[in-house]
C-alpha cells in the first residue's frame, strides 16, 4: 500500500471524530463514522470521491450524515448484523432517548462481520467484531491504523447502559484490542 492519507473531522453535538482514509495517490477514500455535518466532511476529503461509509456501530452521533453523503456520492454502507436494525430505529440508536428526536440513516448495503477483509479504494481493511458498546460494534484495521469506534478511548472505553450493551461483552473485546493498542496508533471515536 502507497503512503496513508488521512483526515479527521469532529462533528455533532457530542464530538464525534469521522475519518477520511485514503492511499495518497489515489483519488477516492472511505469514511469512517459520519456522524453529522456533511458538507464538513466533504469539504475534508478534498476532491476525493467516498467509495464508502464503515460504521463502526450504530448509535444516533455515529449516523448522522449518512443519509446525506449517500445521496450525494457514497454508493455503499457497511455495519454489522447486529447493529443493523439501530440504522432505522430511533430507540435503539438512542437518538430518541438522548435527544428527543429522531435521528436514522438509510438501510446497510453491506454487512462488516468479524474476519472480514474488505477492499476499498485500494485499501485492505479488517474487520474485529468487539461487542460491549452495542452488539454490533467493529473496530477496522487498515494497516498500522486501528480504529476502535466507541469501544476503546485513549483513556477508557465505551459506556455498556445504552440498549444491546453489555459488560461482559465489553471486558472480553478489551481484552482482545489492548495488545493491538499497544502496538498501533488508535482512533477511536470521541477524543
């Protein structure tokens, strides 16, 4: 793989860190959690075309721009299985609960399930399926970048009291991405 490029953009009412990943010399890239405020991440990715949206899971600040970056130019949307149905459902996105209104994304084109390899705009992504934050929740490897969502911070993880998460769950995924944490750079995300 050529040189990384690589943007981030915090967006919405509560900071969510968006990335824009791409190779250098290539003219297209992915976007890693659009949260809101999707002029700012098209302005981000520079002329870039958005080969596709991976969400890391399925809460309200992670979705937001969705909609409106797939009308515009992204064709496709990976999320987990289990995660899935919180795209379309206001309570299980927590939108509803939080802010008292309904914030949804259109439906998955793709699913991201645990050992994938996915190759997107000349990249090669792995998916780690780390349950806790939700059911659902990946993390996406892309090289020596790990990108760990809400389920691992620079300082903490993700908290378990929202619908579908889980303790248990989460103990065991932080567990599994601490060594990995030790050795590559993370970007989870809220700062």
């Amino acid at each position: 793989m050529s040189e990384c490029w690589m943007k981030e953009v915090t967006v919405g009412p509560i900071g969510t860190c968006c990335y824009l990943v791409g190779q250098a010399d290539r003219r297209d890239c992915v976007v890693i959690d659009p949260g809101a405020e999707a002029e700012r991440i098209l302005a981000a990715a520079e002329g870039r075309e958005i080969a596709a949206i991976l969400l890391t899971h399925g809460h309200f600040d992670h979705i937001g721009a969705v909609g409106a970056l797939m009308e515009k130019q992204a064709p496709r949307l990976f999320v987990h299985p289990l995660d899935r149905p919180m795209l379309t459902d206001a309570a299980l996105n927590a939108s509803r609960g939080l802010l008292g209104r309904s914030i949804t994304a259109p439906d998955a084109t793709d699913l991201a399930r645990e050992g994938d390899s996915l190759a997107l705009a000349g990249l090669h992504i792995q998916v780690l399926h780390t349950p806790g934050h939700t059911p659902g929740s990946v993390c996406y490897r892309i090289g020596d970048l790990l990108f760990t969502g809400d389920t691992l911070f620079e300082s903490g993880w993700g908290r378990t009291d929202l619908p579908g998460g889980s303790e248990r769950d989460m103990a065991a995924s932080l567990r599994r991405l601490i060594p990995l944490a030790r050795n590559l750079p993370i970007y989870p995300g809220h700062a």
